[in-house]
C-alpha cells in the first residue's frame, strides 16, 4: 500500500456512526476517538492552533504561506447511519481484473453499475468485507487532508496560500456546521473534499428539506373496532401512495430532485414517517413542500379524527450562486485536477456537504473528488489509484492558488 492508503483503512478502523436520534454534539461520542487522533497527529506534524471544541470540530492552520486570500479544507469524520458501521474490516483486491467483485453475504460490486470504476482496472480497490459500509465517505477526504498537510509542512519553500483545516462530525445527518466557528477557522475560501468520482468538482448541491410526519390514530381492538379505529399504520402507507414514485430517487438522475420517503415506525395509534426533499432549484423546493402540505390536507380529509401533523425544516441550500461570483474557487479546482491527468468537468452533486451550507454562513466552498462510489453501502469501494489521483489533484490546486495569488 503507498501512503494515502494506510492512512485511510487506520481511519476507515474506527468507528464512528452518526445517530440522527441523538441531540447531542456530536451525536455519537465515538466521533471523538477519531477526531482525537487526528487532533494528536496535527500537533506531531507541526500545525498551529490545533484546536477541539466540545462539540466536535477539530481546527488547525498549516504555517506559512504567502499573504492574501486564506484556502479553507474540510472534512468530516462521521459516516452514515443507514448502512452497518461497526467493525469496518477493509480489504485490499489487488491486480483488480474489472470483474465483479463478491464480498461477505454475497454482496455483489459490480463495475457495471458505477460510473468510474473501469479506470482501475488492473489497480487495487479498496472494500469492506460485505458486512458494513466502508467509510471512504468521508474519511477518504481526512485522509487527503492529512497527507496534503504533510506534504505542506515537508516542503515549505513551495509558493502557496495560508491554508487552514477543519474536521467536523454529524455531516451525514446533516448538521456538520451547526457548531462551526467560521472566525476560528479563519478561511477566505474553502474546499470539502468529500466527492466520488475524481472526473468531478462539484460547484452545486441539491436544496434540501426535511419533511417529518406525526400521524396520531385511535387504537381499538380489532374485534370491535368497525367504525371506532383509526389505524395510523394505514394513514402511512396512504401517504406514501400520495406521493409521485416517478419523484423518488431511485426513478431519478442527474439535475432531476426527489422526494425520498426515508422511515417509518409506528402502530395503530401513533406512526412516524420521515421523508426528505431535494430540489436543485428553489422554484422546484418551493413546489414539493407545497405538494407535502396538499398530502397532509388530504389525509386530514380522508381520515377524520386522525391528527396528520407536518414538519418541514430546511437543512441546507444550493451554493450555485454564491460560486459564481468568484469563479476562482471553481476554474483553479478544475485546472488543478486536470493536471493530474484527469478530463474532469464541473458538475452538481446529488447530495449535499458541509460546504453548502458554510457557502451561506460567508465562506464560498466547492467539493472535491476522492475516488470512490457507492456511498452509504455494504458496496461502498474505494480505489487506491482514485485516492492518489484526488491528492495529487489538490496539491496541484494549492500550488495554483499560490502562483494566482
């Protein structure tokens, strides 16, 4: 394994799951373990004004570097609640033949089904053993970061910006920045490096909303419930007819949004049903929410007695055009990456990072790839050529960014 690949399976090691029924920051305590480490290895490298807040956000600057515009690298340390992440075992499919790759319970990773993975064809890819996700999202980017300030502190006569870097948890439940200090971190500009495919910076991300429903019934038992039950269960599944399938993710693509019925617990009496919303435009946002709100008026009629109670919040927005004011931040990204050797074009992720929302809080941020897929999953891969393409793209964009400056 080279560098930035035994950097990131000691990551991927740790577990640290976030928990969206936790209030407390960050929302799983385990984040901690990891962002300690990262914490100790700072200070070992020779960054200034290491710093962990209570809440789980971890600060730094690299010394050095000329004056003018401060250049921002954020990652998170938290992975995904919705596949396993305890236990993470990587494993190494060296000389990959560009073949399917089976893991554990017969999990199946096939190269037909990702958009990049052909380009390593004959390199080595980097799974779990099918038992859990991996954690390349996004502890590929800790690991770019880390080394990225290791090259920097190893070479200090190279003309480059003030650089500054953040970890931060709870991204994946999306409230990676509720507690970042933009004044500590002191960037002008900045870049997440929490991408997939290294052919691809990212200047969009979807507006995203949260969509919560409350749905109160009338238990009763069933052999006497004719005319007296109000079966919450039921009124969930109503729901979920009421919405546009051809709108859901998996019937959608590219710059198209989606409304994602995420979860549903209940029984007859009380059932919860969690649906998320996601529009690239704030026109078409505007419209899911009113489509949400017509539902709940709808259930309301068709079920008297019942309470359909509706919660709509929103959880981050669409940078677009705060990018397009200082198109720097972009144009120097693309340029960077493509001196890797990679025809890498700008485009929109179907997600959304820390980054969006930081854009809105006074710091423009775009994303940058890491070289993986399938995200979130028992699938999820990395390759170790795709992460020393996406670390060698961002040093070529620190070296811009100084040569501009």
């Amino acid at each position: 394994m080279n560098a930035i690949s035994e950097r990131f399976i000691k990551y991927a090691k740790v577990s640290t799951a976030s928990d969206p029924d936790s209030s407390s920051s960050p929302s799983s305590k385990r984040q901690f373990d990891l962002l300690r480490i990262l914490e100790t290895e700072l200070i070992t490298l020779g960054l200034e004004d290491v710093f962990l807040s209570g809440t789980g956000v971890l600060y730094a600057k690299v010394p050095g570097g000329i004056p003018g515009d401060v250049i921002g690298l954020i990652a998170h340390v938290d992975t995904s609640p919705d596949s396993p992440g305890e236990g993470v075992n990587p494993q190494l499919h060296t000389n990959w033949d560009g073949q399917p790759i089976i893991l554990k319970n017969e999990v199946r990773i096939d190269p037909a089904e990702c958009a990049d993975m052909l380009r390593y064809k004959g390199g080595t890819i980097i799974t779990s053993d099918g038992t859990t996700l991996l954690g390349a999202d996004d502890k590929a980017g800790v690991a770019i970061i880390m080394e990225t300030c290791k090259w920097l502190i190893d070479n200090p006569s190279i003309r480059r910006p003030r650089i500054v870097v953040a970890f931060t948890p709870d991204e994946e439940v999306g409230r990676g920045v509720d507690n970042f200090d933009v004044d500590r971190f002191g960037a002008d500009f900045a870049y997440t490096v929490d991408g997939g495919e290294v052919t691809e910076v990212s200047s969009e991300t979807f507006n995203a909303w949260s969509a919560n429903w409350k749905i109160t019934g009338r238990e009763v038992h069933p052999g006497s419930a004719s005319g007296s039950m109000i079966n919450a269960v039921r009124i969930a599944g109503e729901l979920i007819a009421l919405m546009r399938s051809e709108e859901m993710p998996e019937n959608s693509s590219g710059r198209d949004g989606y409304d994602y019925p995420l979860s549903v617990n209940g029984n007859t009496g009380l059932a919860e049903v969690k649906v998320i919303l996601r529009d690239f435009t704030t026109e078409g946002m505007v419209e899911r929410r009113r489509r949400m709100e017509a539902i709940r008026d709808c259930l309301s009629a068709l079920f008297p007695g019942s309470q359909i109670g509706l919660t709509m919040k929103e959880q981050y927005s669409n940078p677009g055009e705060i990018l397009k004011k200082d198109r720097r931040l972009v144009d120097f990204a693309l340029r960077g990456m493509r001196l890797s050797g990679i025809d890498v074009q700008e485009g929109s992720i179907r997600g959304g990072t820390d980054g969006s929302r930081l854009s809105f809080m006074g710091v423009p941020t775009a994303n940058l790839p890491t070289g993986g897929e399938l995200f979130h999953s028992r699938r999820e891969w990395i390759s170790e050529e795709g992460l020393s393409i996406a670390l060698e793209g961002l040093k070529n964009i620190l070296i811009i960014w100084g040569e501009e400056l």
